[in-house]
C-alpha cells in the first residue's frame, strides 16, 4: 500500500496500486508519467524511473524498482533520477529493491520487462509532438548478446564491425539481413531473430523482406552477395586478437563497509559475513566484484540513504569500476537472494500470507467462540489432470518388484518404496504419469534400486511419460488426487527394511490388525482424503485433525475442537474404509476418559493449530548446466513459453514442487541424468528459500508437458510440437512457415494398453478399493471430456456443442439476468448470465448446473469488470495459474 506524505513527489500519486509497469520521465527537473503506448521507447540523452508491481500467490505486492541512465544524460537528470527513485520506495512502505541501470549494461531483470528488447533512441524525450523525419531510410548495423535477453547496440556501419562470435542485424530500407558469426550459439541466433521480427513490425510496418546469412557462406545464395555488396564486397573477417577475448574477472573476496552519515566507507567484519553485523541503523555497502549491494537499515533516513548512495557511486568513479557494475539498493527486510547468499546462515522468514493463514483460521476463532460457520475451499487442491484413470502400484523389494493387488493399492507401509503409474486420457491419446514413493523410514538400498526400477519402466514405456521422485510426508496433491484414498501404515514389508531394524534390534512396528495403532485423517474431500499412522503418543494429536485410536478393546475417534463438518465427513469415511467392522466410541476434545489417555502414554501438550499450507509458489524458472563437475544456475525473469528452448535444461521451482523440464535437443541424456540435476538444484537452493532435499521432483520432457505443468505459462500446444532446434523454428515462425514445423501427432488413447504395463496385463479402471475410480471434476481442465464409464472406447475428446441452452429463455424467479455470448481461446459458447453472489463458492442460494471450473464465465461484462478490475480478454491473457489465483481470492474457484 502507498503510504505518501509530504516529502513525496505528487506523480508518484497511486503508484503501485495495480500489476504492472509504470514509467516516468525526468524533463525539465520535472518527472513526467509515460504512457503504455510508449513503454519501452527510451531516449539515450535522458532518464526514467520503472517501477514493475507483481501481485504475489500470498496477496502481497512486489515492487522492482530501476532507473535507466542514458549514456547522453546530463548528471543532473541522473542524480534526480536517483533520489526519485529512493522517493517512491519510501512512498511503498521501503520494501522495495531497487537497481541502477546504465545503457548498454542493463540487468536481465529489466530487459525482460520489454522484449523482445530495446533500441535507444539518439536525443532526449520530450512530451511534445515528434518530429517526423522526411529523409531517406539510415541503415544501422546492430550487435545482439544474450540468449535469453538481448542486449542490442548499434555499432558503426563497417565491415570491421563484425566478428565471428557474435550476431548481427544490418537494417536496410527495404530488407533486413541477419549475420550469424561462426562461434554464436543457436540460442542467441533464435534471440537475434526476435529483434528481427521486432524491427520489421515497428520499423518497417511488416512490409519487408528478412535474409539470414552464415558467417563463412560465400557463394550459391544472392543474398550473401547481396549483404557483402553493402559493405563495398566480400573480404574476410579477421580472427579475435588474444586482447579481443574477454577474460573472466577474478574473483575476489567479498568485502563489507559501513557508510557514515558524511558518506565515508569503513570497512566493516571479516571474512565470514552473518546478518548480526547489519544494524539497523546504518547503512552498508557490499562489493562483490561485479555486483554492489547498497543495503539502508530500517532506522535510517532519506537523507542518509542518498547520502550512501552518492557515496557509493563516487567510490566506484574514483577507483574506475563504474562500467560493468551493476548496483542494486535494498531497505532491511527486501533482501534479494543473491545478497543473501554472500552471509553465512542468514535465517529462513516465513512471511505472512494473509489469505493462507486467514482462510483456516478466522474460521477456527469463530468456531471457538461457539458459531457455526462454513469453511472457504482449500487453494490448489483441484486436479489439473483426469483423475479416473488406470492406476498400478509396485512394491519393490531389492531386485523385484511385486503387483500390489488392486484392492491394496491404498495401503502404504512407511519402510517399504513403491512405483505408481497412472495412465488418463490428455487430448485424445494416452499419457503416463509414474512416481517413485519413497517411505520415510525406507531403507537407502531399497530407496535406489525403486529409481533404478523406475528409470527401467519408464524407458520401456512408449512416449516420453512423465516420472516425479516423492519421499513420504512431502507427497504433492497431484499424488493424492489419483489415489483419491490412501493409508500410511507405520513399518515395512521388503527384506531389506526387516534386515535393517533387526540389525539395530527394534522392534517390527509394522500394522497389522492386533497392533495398537493411532491415525491422523486429512484430506479436502472424498476424492482427496489420507489416513497417516502416527506415533501413539498424546503429543501428535493436533486440534484442527480428527484421529482414530484403535486398542485391543475398544476404537475411539478424537474430534479436535477445530476441525470441520468436513474433517467429520473425512473422519467416517476413512473408518469405514479401514475396518468397516469397526464400532468406534465418539471423543470430542476435552471430553477424553482417563483409559484414552492410557492407551497414549499419558496426557502432554500437543498443537492447538494446524502447520500452514505450503502452496505453490509464485513460480521461478532457471537454466540449469553442469559441466566438468560445475553445476551453475540461472534465473530467467518474466518468463514464458517462449524461455523453454530445445537446447536447454530448465527447473521450474515451485518451491514446494520443481519441474525439470528437458528439451529435446539437449545434452541431457536420460531421466535419471534429469533428476540428479533436480536433486543438485535443491541442493544449491538459489533463493535461499530452504528447499528441502525432499521436495517433490517431477521430470517433463519437451513435446509431453502435462496440464500440471503447462498452468504456468500461456500455453500453446503448436510450439510445442514444432521440429527442429531453436533457431530453425523461430525463422520458420518469421517467414510464415510454421506448420511445415510441426511434428506429427503422437498415437491416440488406446483401450486397455498392454505396452505402458510392466507386467504386460491388462487393467480395468478401478479405485483402491476395489470398486469403480470416481469420475474426476477434472475433466474440464484437462481438455478432456471423456466420463469414467466410457473414456477408454473412444480416441478423441468429445466436441465441445456450441449452445449448451435451448433458445427458451429462463424464468425470472430462476436469478438468471440474461444470456451473455461468451467468446475465449478455449470456447465459444452462448452462456447464462449470474449475478456474483450465486456464482461464488461460498454462496448461500449457489447455482446449479453450470462448469463450477469456469464460474467467472457466467458473470456479466460490466460485473465482471467490477469484479476482477479488467475485462474478460485481459483476463484470459493472463496464464493460467494467475488466473485460479484471482478466482480463489474472489471465492470463484
């Protein structure tokens, strides 16, 4: 939230109040808003402040700020530009990062706000009308660097410009050629291609003709000919001189000084750094080589805070570090994950997620106080994929691997490893999903040969399916969804497991019908419901879970004072699945006889509350190499689909979940090779966010992304299908020749696959208990419209009919307001208009009838607006999972 006083500048009035970028100009000492049409148009004789808010998963806003200094900028404009800048950090509430940025060596961050790139405009902004120029079209030769963002200079328009590493645009008036130096990656040709595309929309108005030129092509294409005649003929182009080849900078140690109220730096600590040698009320400069850190403790003032930044960059323009430096300013609290990284044990914060935390426990409070009141639905627990599909489970005990009986595939022993393959139907063909279930007290030789099993029945399976490695108590959603019902016994079954235990000489706790055992019942809904065996002690009862205790005697089932109607629901249903024979006497909290708390060892102090959610996160997408021992990471900001090149390794961290996704022209050989690298990813924990080594792993191949996957970008399954490297599809994509790209279908969903089985049998769609796997209100969000009955006899989804609704209009006492013509890239059909308040979740008189996944489609054009505070289309813009997390803060999802 703003929080302005007088001291603020008046154009910053209602900044960050809505995602997105703002942009300001300094003209005449003044700061001049920028309009969206003019956003990434920059002057090089002057400066701006950008000022980029992204809502975040926990409600909160995140605020980037940069200001852009022009190499022709007056120091005047700059030095403004910098105390603005500070300015609109106070005005939100001083949480904010800010990075300095100097033409020409500006940080990936903020590239990324304006692919593909941006091309400074000689001479200085003004907000008066622009000067069209009359003359003849000026040829520019261009260099671009990066493959990911690109930076784009003009360099003189001579043929010593160029050089065989990099690549080079010559703009023309009436084409516009694309020279490709020998040693240029694939990547940063498909970059370079971009821009091409960029300069043909914005320069030449689409009308003009692109040409691609190799670097050592001399003969047999005229537009070699063509682009060599520009330069006044062909000559060759000289090799680097050892003086041209940018050596790596030494790294030196990372240095801390304190800045004194009169700008003097102090050097500060030792060698190691931690968090306690920052105080609050000074401010600290960090040198890291390349990378300088202003960091301004809470306490200090406006004054202060300028006064270190001018004394930072003095320091830097007397010792002449000023070119190549990136300098970024953080306030005590906003630390970015690289400074943090350079401290010894900076401790892990859990910040406050309002809606998280709020949803469970404002209900809880009230229910303490004695009101009934109904409880708002969990995030993220709906299904991204069909859940009615064929499920097996493997128990694997060292070099075999057993069929667990369809009937017993709910159970799971907590010292045993088992293989889960799911097979559902995805766009009219087969998929398939495997995951290795690590036990928490599994034993490592059983843990390694369940992947090497794994790895030798993924290999053997048509396709590329998709495989994740889970370890028991960090299990995703998604694992629970396909089991829709499953128990975690206490002990094991495998060999190695009743070796391990007998060799320390513990007991075998393994379940079995004559034990005392106590269970924990969670879950979300019938579909979604776990029972967990627990240490029979007292301190593992929670308040908000229901237990069942069962004894030689008697069965009881606990109640805690702040579960649910729900939890209650869950609490009958998994009994009933356990023993059904089971006659259970009802315990609510604080009504327990004396003979409970025997059979738990006695009454201690146990939780009143449940631990938070993780959700997942706002996602972060990285680059991944590792070579001759040297793994290194790489973020890349603002991602889309376009950032998955084929030559790639990615790792999409979720932070309660990573992707590893592997492109199909990559260096990655195997699955197995893939997961190692996730397992190093969260070793390195980049955001030193303290991933847990245990976090689920899941490994997607490129061509085969599942929905759970592919929410996290705007998904277009066309590029994803193309042939070729990175290069060829995006030349291909330029010249209009896409489809020519594009791979074949893969093979359509089969009825009772014998291929995607082990053991070659085939395997009727059952549930764990032996009965029919319930439908999956997933169908919908999967493409799919199959039904559990009769998915398997067809080869492709249903057509979605374009009039759902008769053309008889609903009566007025229905609530119905009108028929709304609904049109999106997903359908196209006529709707029934709703008001919001029968639409929501939590409605007392909700609708009937209507796709409960795509509820904000029912509202109407104006409520809609009011509502989510931008239209329709803007709305279905968005990518998908940024789309349920405005659904689920409206209680539409």
């Amino acid at each position: 939230m703003s929080l302005f006083g007088k001291d603020i500048d008046s154009a910053f009035q209602g900044a960050g109040a809505k995602s997105g970028l703002e942009i300001w100009c300094i003209e005449n000492l003044r700061l001049v808003p920028i309009p969206k049409s003019s956003h990434g148009k920059f002057f090089s004789g002057s400066a701006y402040i950008i000022l980029n808010t992204v809502l975040l998963k926990s409600g909160t806003p995140q605020h980037d700020i940069h200001y852009w200094i022009g190499n022709d900028a007056k120091e005047v404009d700059s030095a403004l530009a910098s105390d603005k800048a500070l300015e609109l950090d106070a005005a939100l509430g001083s949480y904010t990062v800010q990075y300095r940025e100097v033409q020409g060596q500006e940080t990936e961050k903020f590239l990324s706000y304006f692919r593909p790139c941006i091309i400074p405009i000689e001479g200085v902004f003004s907000m008066g009308p622009g000067h069209v120029n009359g003359e003849t079209y000026q040829v520019s030769l261009l260099t671009c660097k990066g493959d990911r963002v690109v930076h784009v200079k003009e360099v003189p328009f001579t043929r010593s410009s160029l050089n065989h590493n990099d690549v080079f645009i010559l703009d023309t008036a009436s084409k516009i050629f694309l020279f490709s130096g020998c040693n240029s990656s694939i990547q940063e040709r498909a970059k370079a291609l971009e821009v091409v595309q960029f300069i043909k929309e914005n320069k030449h108005s689409g009308n003009c003709e692109v040409a691609t030129i190799d670097d050592g092509k001399f003969v047999g294409d005229p537009d070699v000919g063509e682009f060599w005649s520009l330069f006044g003929g062909y000559a060759p182009i000289p090799r680097d001189t050892p003086s041209a080849v940018h050596e790596q900078p030494e790294i030196s140690a990372v240095k801390l000084f304190w800045i004194t109220t009169e700008g003097k730096l102090c050097k500060s600590g030792t060698s190691t750094l931690n968090k306690e040698m920052l105080s609050s009320n000074k401010c600290y400069m960090l040198d890291c080589g390349t990378e300088f850190f202003v960091w301004m403790g809470r306490n200090t003032s406006i004054t202060e805070r300028k006064t270190s930044i001018s004394a930072v960059e003095d320091f830097l323009r007397s010792k002449g570090r000023s070119i190549g430096i990136h300098l970024t300013y953080l306030t005590e609290g906003s630390e970015t994950p690289l400074f943090r990284s350079y401290f010894a044990g900076w401790p892990q914060t859990v910040e406050p997620k309002l809606y998280e935390e709020g949803r469970g426990k404002v209900a809880a409070i009230f229910k303490q106080q004695g009101y009934d009141v109904k409880e708002l639905p969990e995030e993220d627990c709906q299904p991204f994929i069909d859940c009615s599909g064929i499920l097996k489970v493997w128990r694997a005990n060292g070099d075999e691997l057993s069929l667990v009986p369809v009937a017993e595939q709910m159970k799971l022993f907590s010292g045993d490893c088992y293989i889960v393959q799911y097979i559902y139907p995805g766009n009219g063909r087969e998929e398939n999903l495997f995951y290795v279930w690590l036990g928490r007290r599994s034993v490592m030789e059983d843990r390694a040969n369940a992947i090497s099993h794994l790895n030798a029945i993924v290999n053997s399976t048509k396709g590329d399916p998709v495989m994740a490695q889970i370890v028991e108590g960090k299990e995703p959603i998604q694992f629970f969804l396909i089991f829709q019902k499953l128990i975690i016994f206490k002990g094991g079954m495998s060999t190695q497991y009743k070796s391990s235990i007998a060799e320390k000489g513990i007991s075998d706790d393994t379940y079995d019908d004559t034990k005392t055992a106590l269970f924990r019942v969670q879950g979300t809904s019938s579909l979604n419901m776990q029972a967990i065996q627990v240490n029979q002690v007292s301190s593992s009862l929670n308040s908000s879970y229901c237990y069942i205790l069962k004894t030689e005697a008697t069965i009881f089932t606990w109640v805690g004072s702040l579960s649910s109607s729900r939890d209650h629901d869950l609490l009958d249903r998994m009994l009933d699945l356990i023993n059904p024979t089971w006659q259970p006497i009802l315990l609510r909290e604080g009504s327990e006889p004396d003979v409970f708390w025997s059979a738990l060892g006695g009454k201690v102090e146990y939780p009143r509350e449940k631990e938070i959610k993780v959700n997942v996160e706002d996602p972060h997408l990285f680059t991944c190499t590792f070579t001759d021992g040297d793994f290194k990471v790489k973020e890349i900001f603002n991602f889309s689909q376009d950032d998955l090149t084929t030559e790639d390794v990615l790792v999409l961290d979720c932070h309660s979940e990573i992707y590893v996704w592997i492109g199909r022209h990559s260096h990655v050989g195997s699955k197995q090779e893939a997961l190692t690298l996730g397992l190093k990813f969260l070793e390195k924990d980049i955001l030193v966010e303290g991933l847990s080594s245990e976090t689920p792993i899941y490994v997607v191949t490129e061509g085969y992304e599942p929905p759970f996957f592919t929410r996290f970008f705007e998904w277009d399954s066309s590029k994803a299908n193309m042939l070729g490297n990175s290069f060829e599809r995006k030349l291909a994509i330029l010249k209009g020749k896409a489809k020519n790209m594009e791979a074949p279908l893969r093979s359509s969903w089969k009825a009772y696959s014998m291929e995607s089985t082990p053991d070659g049998s085939r395997s009727r769609s059952v549930g764990p208990n032996g009965l029919g796997r319930s439908s999956s209100p997933a169908s919908s969000v999967s493409g799919s419209s199959f039904k559990s009955s009769d998915y398997r006899r067809f080869s492709s989804p249903t057509p979605i009919t374009k009039n759902f609704f008769s053309a008889e209009l609903p009566s007025p006492s229905s609530g119905v307001v009108g028929i709304l013509q609904f049109d999106q890239s997903e359908a196209d059909v006529n709707l029934l208009i709703y008001p919001y308040e029968r639409l929501k979740v939590v409605s007392n008189d909700p609708v009937t009838g209507i796709n409960v996944t795509k509820r904000e489609a029912y509202l109407s054009e104006q409520e809609f607006e009011k509502i989510f505070g931008m239209s329709k289309r803007a709305f279905y813009e968005l990518p998908k999972w940024k789309q349920n997390k405005l659904k689920v803060s409206l209680h539409l999802f």
